[in-house]
C-alpha cells in the first residue's frame, strides 16, 4: 500500500517537472480526480497563486448534473474553467494532469477546456 503512494507521488512530480520545463510562463491547469467529483484549477506558478477553479461540486453544477464522476461532469467543468479563464484574460495554459492517465474523466476534462476557448 505505501509503495503505491509512494509511486503515485513520484509519477506527479515527473510530471510536474516536465510540465515546468516547457511551460515557458505559462499558467498551469491542474486537475484532481476523486471517486466523486472532478475539480480543476488554473494555478500561477510564478506567484504561486490559484488564478481560476472550477468543481464539480459548485451549487450550479451539482443541480444539474447526475453525479460528479463522469465524463459529462467533467466535460462541464472543463468548459466552465475555461470560461473563467478567458474572462480573467487567460488563454495559454499548460495542462497538469497529475498523476492520472489522460483518459476518461481527464481526457473529457481537457477536451471541454479546449472547447471553451483555453488553448494547450
């Protein structure tokens, strides 16, 4: 069980480290997966502030939506990030997909962000 963990921190900051590489000042949208809900955020690591972040767990999308943890939730929050973003002038991010692999909720997540106009 620890050795899992362990694995699954080392993966993210594989990740994370490459993202850093080539992220050239651009923000970073970051997404965290649990077994019931779907959340992102667009993070300045310059300033190491959250800019934007979007949840399957807001009021708006919890009515209208079956559960937090499925493609259409995702693809929702997705959407409604990006709208955000593009609001407070982002259109350049760099997706952080953690320690997840890039399919299904992720994937959908990332699909509806490109949708709303944010461009990686």
């Amino acid at each position: 069980m620890a050795r899992d963990v362990q694995h699954e921190i080392r993966r993210k900051q594989r990740v994370r480290r490459s993202i850093r590489a080539r992220a050239y000042g651009r923000p970073r949208l970051s997404v965290f997966r649990s077994s019931k809900q779907i959340y992102a955020q667009i993070i300045d690591d310059e300033q190491g502030v959250t800019v934007v972040a979007a949840s399957s767990m807001e009021k708006a999308n919890r009515d209208s939506l079956k559960s937090g943890a499925n493609i259409d939730a995702a693809k929702v929050v997705g959407k409604l990030i990006a709208e955000r973003a593009v609001a407070k002038g982002i259109k350049a991010v760099v997706f952080d997909r953690g320690a997840y692999m890039y399919h299904g909720r992720v994937k959908a997540l990332a699909e509806g962000a490109r949708e709303g106009g944010l461009d990686f």
